[in-house]
C-alpha cells in the first residue's frame, strides 16, 4: 500500500485526554482530540486535513439532511505488546465504504484519502488508544451531501470526516433478542446492503418497541414474506444447530459484516463446520423443540460475537443454554482477538501495522 505523509495536521492545543477514566470507557462515551476532514467538490477531492476536533458549521439546506446521502464505516484500532498500532480489516472497510457509496450516487473515497488519513490520524491520536482488556480506539468514517440547495438533487458536494474515541467492550451480558415480523428493515433492491444513515433511523421505532417489551434487540425477518432471519440491529446473525455454525448469505437486504467475513474464515481454520444458507423461523422454532441449537449470536465490530440468552419467537421466549468457554462463538473470537493483538498467525493478512 502506498502511504503518504503529505496530510496537513493541526494539533490541538489543549488535549481532553486527562478527562478520560480508561477503566470506564463505554461506548461512544469519549472522543479523541482530532479529525480529519476533507471536502469534495467540482468532481475532485481536496487536500484532506487532520485539525482538533470539533463543531462543523453546515447550511440547513444541506442536502443530507433531507434526501439522506449519508454512508459510514466503524473500524478499530489497537495497540500491540510491542507498541505498534494495528488497524484491523481497514481495506475491507475501505471496499465496503465505497460499495455504500456508490449504492447511494455518492462519489468513491480515495485509498489515499481513508487509509492514509486513518493511518496519520490514529498516529496523531495514539495516546487515545486504549490497552484494557476488550477495550480499543472505535474509529468512525463518515461521508455526507454537503451540497446547500434547495430542491431534490443528487449533491454535487461531500464532506468526508473520520473521527475516533475509546471504547470498552460492548455488551456486558448474554442479549435478548426478539424475531420481528410486522416491520421490515430492509426489501429486496433497498440499500440493506448499504452502511447508509436512513437504514439505521428506520429501524429505531422497531427497536424502541421491543426494548420497551424487554428485548436488547431485534432479529429482522426477510420483508417478502417474514419467514426467514436476516441480521441484527448493528451485527449479523450466526446459529450453532447440530454442531454447524450456520449464518444467513449476504444479500442486498444484508449488510456485508467484516466480522462475520472473518469469523467464517476462522470456522474454516479452526474446522468448525459452517453453512451459509437461509435459516427459516420454523427452522429454529424446531431446533428449539429438539434441543439442537446450542448457540445464536451476533457478529459484528462493536463486540465481535454478542452471545444471545433468549429469542423471543412467534410469541414465545426460548431460551438457549449457558455458554461455556468452548463455545464456538468463543473459540471464534479468542481466535480473533489474538489475530489482532498481534498474538497470533496474521495468515490472511489482515492486521495494518504501522
Ligand atoms: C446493520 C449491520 N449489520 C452488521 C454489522 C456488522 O458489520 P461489521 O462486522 O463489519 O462491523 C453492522 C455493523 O457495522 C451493521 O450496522
């Protein structure tokens, strides 16, 4: 990968890392010292620039904030026993970003602009990378329509900002998760596939209801006829039934998980059995009624797998047994985990140390 040090970085001149409490991090709770920000405009990318972060002034006839071109990414970082840095998958991300982008009639981000800027930008930030157990430096792309005009339009103008902030782990006990079948998330030909902003303000209203019936979060159902599982809220969606990991294929209703990418990956050195296929709710409601679900979890970045306690399923809690250290989801993670702390074998190149 070619890197360039060309970016232009504006130091704050009062760091708010001594208001961090490392050991009480939560999620999304600090953000470090600076940004990068880069505009594009009259078809080309400007200079990106890396400046202390703060407010950004924008037009209320910013075009994002009516017709929704806004897509994201959410990578991390991590620091290694000897000291270096690792960003973890940041070209899959970077693919990913692109493919959001373009499903939006949003131009492409330049390798030099989100890889080098991460690479400058988590250097500048280096102090803010946590080494607790479980914890790491979240890093948050982000590209929105900063054309101002009024009228429905396709912008002419973005703005790419990438900021980052310690975080702990994300999930402090096994989910309860409930199978939602009145609303969709996203229909055959939407933008499901896409890491687009309007995908995530639709699904609140449902998750607000299931959380206000005691569930964590929602398990989403194909939008065609309900009957078979797509994802989860901010994680894809894997089952262990007769001992083989199963996961739904990815689809352009599905977003494409880098974690569930890797974790089949895994499956495949560790020789756990795995599917990618349909999985049907009468499927899992009769893998309930014989007992041959061991395991349902979610897979994603936040957490890299968020063991489910109970599926609340056409009316009915069922309840999966305790996870011991065994667990497929665990050997899959500890698996990972030590991939990109740097303790183990990086043998399908994932780790981007510097
Ligand atoms: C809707 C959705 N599905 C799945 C995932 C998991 O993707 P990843 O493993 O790349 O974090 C995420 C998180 O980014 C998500 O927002």
């Amino acid at each position: 990968m070619e890197l360039t040090d060309e970016i232009l970085v504006q130091k704050t001149t009062k760091s708010r890392l001594p208001e961090v409490d490392f050991n009480k991090l939560g999620f999304g709770t600090y953000v470090s010292d600076h940004m990068l920000i880069c505009n594009y405009s009259k078809g080309q990318w400007e200079a990106p620039r890396i400046i202390p972060f703060g407010d950004i002034t924008i037009s209320p006839t910013t075009l994002a904030l009516h017709y929704g071109q806004s897509v994201f990414e959410g990578l991390k970082a991590f620091k290694l026993d000897d000291g270096r840095i690792n960003l973890f998958r940041v070209q899959k991300h970077h693919e990913r970003m692109n493919r959001s982008l373009a499903r939006m009639c949003m131009p492409d981000i330049p390798e030099e602009i989100f890889v080098d800027g991460l690479r400058r930008l988590v250097e500048v930030d280096k102090d803010w990378i946590p080494t607790q157990p479980g914890s790491s430096l979240y890093i948050r792309p982000i590209m929105f329509a900063s054309e101002a005009k009024f009228g429905v339009k396709i912008s002419d103008d973005y703005t790419f900002i990438i900021f980052s902030g310690p975080v702990g782990p994300a999930f402090s006990q096994a989910l309860k998760v409930k199978v939602e079948t009145e609303y969709v998330r996203a229909p055959k030909g939407g933008t499901g596939s896409a890491k687009c902003a309007g995908n995530y303000g639709g699904a609140f209203y449902p998750t607000q209801k299931a959380k206000e019936a005691g569930y964590d979060q929602v398990l989403w159902t194909d939008a065609r006829e309900n009957k078979y599982i797509e994802e989860s809220g901010m994680m894809n969606a894997m089952f262990v039934i007769d001992g083989v990991l199963v996961t739904p294929p990815t689809s352009d209703s599905i977003l494409a998980g880098v974690t569930r990418d890797s974790l089949l990956t895994l499956a495949a050195d560790l020789g756990i059995p795995y599917e990618t296929r349909p999985v049907s709710l009468v499927e899992l409601e009769n893998a309930f009624r014989h007992n041959t679900i061991t395991e349902a979890f979610g897979a994603g970045t936040a957490a890299i797998v968020a063991p489910i306690a109970t599926i609340h399923l056409n009316g009915i809690d069922h309840h999966l047994p305790a996870y011991g250290d065994n667990a497929v989801c665990y050997q899959l993670k500890n698996k990972m985990e030590a991939i990109r702390k740097g303790q183990d074998d990086d043998k399908h190149a994932w780790n981007f140390l510097f």
